[in-house]
C-alpha cells in the first residue's frame, strides 16, 4: 500500500493544522500526500489545509457507516491511483 496520511484537524494537545505543518517541514515527511478528514467546513480551515499543501480534504459525515465508506473510499482512490502511477 502506497504511504498517505490521514488527518484529523481536531486531536488532543496538537491541532491538525500545527502537525501539518511539522509534517511539511520533515524532508522524510514532506512528500507524503495528506488527506484532511475532519468535522471542520470552515472555509479558512480548507485554504490554510490547501497551502500547506494537502492533496485532500474530506468533511466527515456524521453517521459512522458513511464516515466508514468515507475512508474506504479515499484508500481505495489513492490505492488505485499509486498503482496507475508507477
């Protein structure tokens, strides 16, 4: 499986905002692509996501079986879109 880091912007002692950035600063991490899956729809949320250079962002639904085929979902993408890639 190709590497992805999924990301909450709501977790305890660190917002997802902050570790973003620390991701992006690691030369071991920075490449990595990230998925934003978070409860916030807040429009400066997506743009300070969008410059820190996410590759998406996905608003979390609220039932847990959509929030399920929600992640099922972005892997099964970013499986696929790996594979076509290499």
């Amino acid at each position: 499986m190709p590497d992805l880091i999924l990301l909450d912007l709501n977790m305890p002692k660190i917002n997802g905002l902050e570790f973003l950035s620390i991701i992006r600063k690691n030369i071991q991490l920075k490449y990595i692509p990230t998925v934003i899956l978070t409860s916030s729809n807040d429009h400066k949320d997506v743009s300070e996501c969008h410059q820190l250079g996410i590759a998406g962002y996905l608003v979390k639904p609220l039932k847990f079986a959509d929030y399920s085929e929600s992640i099922k979902t972005v892997l099964d993408y970013w499986c696929f879109n790996e594979f076509v890639q290499a």
